[in-house]
C-alpha cells in the first residue's frame, strides 16, 4: 500500500447477535485455537465482513496466522484445499491492497476483492520540533510516563498541510479499551511527548499476543505497539499505559505481551514473530512484515495529519474492555 493512502471504507459490520468486539469480553478467543472453538458453547457466533490490507502470514500447524494492518487481531485460515484459493488471494495482497475479509470469531471464511474507495491522505509538515531532546535518566522517563497515562494531559494540537490546510488532532487515548487502537494511541502519545520537546520511538511486537488486564481478563493481539526512549547509557525504556503508568524494560513489555497466565487448557501459548524491534516515531502502522534472519523487513505508513489517528481515538472513546 502507498505511504499516503488509507482506506475511506475500511469496516462492512454484518452481526448476528452482538459485535466481535464486545464478544471478546467474554472468553479467550476460540479463534486462537479452531480446534477447540466448540469448546466455547457460550460465544454467540458473529460473522464481520472488512476491507483490511494483510501484512504478514505465519503457518502454525494445521492454519495460517494472518495479520492486518489497521486492526491489531490476529485471524486464522485453516490449511485446506478448499481454502487455497483464498490463501493465494491474501498472499497476493500482502502490503499492496485491501481484501474483504470475512470471518467469524476471527476465523477467516471468505477472501474477494474489496471494493472500499481510497482517498489521498493529506501530507503535513510537523514544525516546531527540530531541536528535541533525549530523556536525562530513568525518573524523566517515569515522569513521562505517569504524564502520558493521564487523558487530561492531552491538549490539541494544530497541524498544517503542506498546501496550508489546517488540521487539529484532539483524540483522546482510551487506556481502558484495549482491545484495538494500539497504534492511534501510541500515534498520539508521540505527538504530545514531541509537543512538550521530547524525541522518542515506537515499539513493535508481532505473533499471537495475549496480555492479562488488571482485572484478571486476556486480550489478544496479532501485534501491538507502543512508545519507546532511550536512556543516556543506551537501554531502552517503554512506554505503555495500557499495561502500567511506569516504564518498563523491552523483556518486561515483552513478557506482559505474552502471557500466559491462566491459559485456558488445550489453548496454544502466546508467540512472537520476532524480539520486538523499534522504528522511527513517525510510523503510524507497518505493511509488509517479513522476517529477515533474527529481524523483520517492514514496508511504513505514516499519518502525519493525524487524521486517522483523530477518527480512531474518537471512535474508542468511550468504550471499556
């Protein structure tokens, strides 16, 4: 997919009794593992049709791992005959197009060509940010930290085109709904870190995550993303409020994204793709994830308008895992 471009059309909602979201609340995911999916008698069947870009394929066993750029689940084809068409389909589009993805429970059953409008995303220059500063000791970063866990920390901020049209991102993080939206919220964790003259990165992790929330239910991902500073020796701290108000080490925000406390029995355990690994704090999502030796090629999507980084965060306001 181009650097500039994002779907205008990206969800086609089709539910038979409640949203796949709000299904999510209740159990583990029967998509995690297909093989027990019956196991769950008290999921209500959901079916969602969605114009999503695929950016990488994992095969596990008996089934593909497939992973989307703008949604942070994980979904699953089983490897059949049947299903090689659809599989062919997906590989094809891989960081290039959208597909209409439709599934159930995170299962995919059908793949066909989408036929969402895309729209030119608006190129922004961010002024004012050319001389940031690196974080002096752990306990800025903690300061940082504790700063940017807080909603009322959030001020708008304009940004201006590069035809002069003006923007204003004024999106609120949502830390308590963490089931999608990793990477508006860390976009615009960037963008107030760099307001108050700070430089940072972000953080990625891809595979089969599963992190525990503090009232004890699992979320899963298929990757997820937060914001990270280097100390003046060189570790890497990361920040996260969906986890803590704190830092944390890489190997500690690594552990809470693959955790597998509680595990239900016969379910899979969590898995990385590779360690995570930083980018520059300008990327908005990757297309394209490959693994490279102990590493990963990723092909970067920027929104430097921070309009779609604006919709989603207004968008999962309101809600609560």
């Amino acid at each position: 997919m181009k650097k500039t471009i994002f779907l205008a059309l990206t969800c086609l909602v089709i539910t038979t009794t409640t949203s796949c979201n709000q299904d999510r609340d209740l159990n583990e995911p029967a998509h995690m593992d297909s093989n027990i999916g019956s196991a769950l008698s008290n999921r209500a069947d959901t079916e969602e049709s969605r114009s999503l870009i695929p950016i990488n394929i994992n095969k596990v066993d008996n089934e593909y791992h497939i992973l989307f750029d703008d949604d942070n689940s994980l979904y699953t084809l089983l490897d059949t005959p049947q299903n090689a068409a659809y599989l062919n389909k997906i590989k094809g589009a891989i960081g290039e197009k959208a597909l209409l993805i439709t599934s159930n429970n995170y299962s995919i059953t059908n793949v066909q060509d989408s036929h969402a409008v895309y729209v030119a995303q608006p190129i922004c220059n961010e002024v004012g940010y050319n001389n940031l500063s690196g974080v002096s000791s752990l306990a800025t970063v903690d300061q940082l930290a504790n700063m940017l866990s807080k909603r009322s920390e959030y001020v708008s901020i304009a940004v201006k085109s590069i035809n002069n049209n003006q923007f204003v991102s004024n999106g609120l993080p949502n830390f308590k709904y963490r089931i999608n939206g990793c990477h508006a919220r860390a976009h615009r964790m960037r963008q107030l870190l760099m307001y108050k003259g700070y430089k940072c990165e972000k953080i990625w992790l891809f595979g089969r995550l599963r992190a525990i929330t503090e009232n004890g239910r699992a979320i899963n991902w298929g990757w997820h993303v937060a914001i990270a500073l280097t100390l003046p020796n060189g570790q890497k701290r990361v920040i996260d409020p969906a986890f803590q108000k704190k830092s944390m080490t890489v190997g500690d925000w690594e552990a809470k994204c693959l955790n597998t406390t509680g595990l239900p029995r016969g379910f899979k355990p969590p898995y990385k793709i590779s360690s995570a690994f930083t980018t520059e704090s300008n990327c908005y999502t990757l297309a394209n994830v490959s693994k490279r030796g102990n590493g990963v090629n990723v092909t970067r999507q920027y929104d430097n308008c921070y309009t779609e980084t604006t919709k989603l965060l207004r968008e999962y306001n309101s809600k609560k895992d």
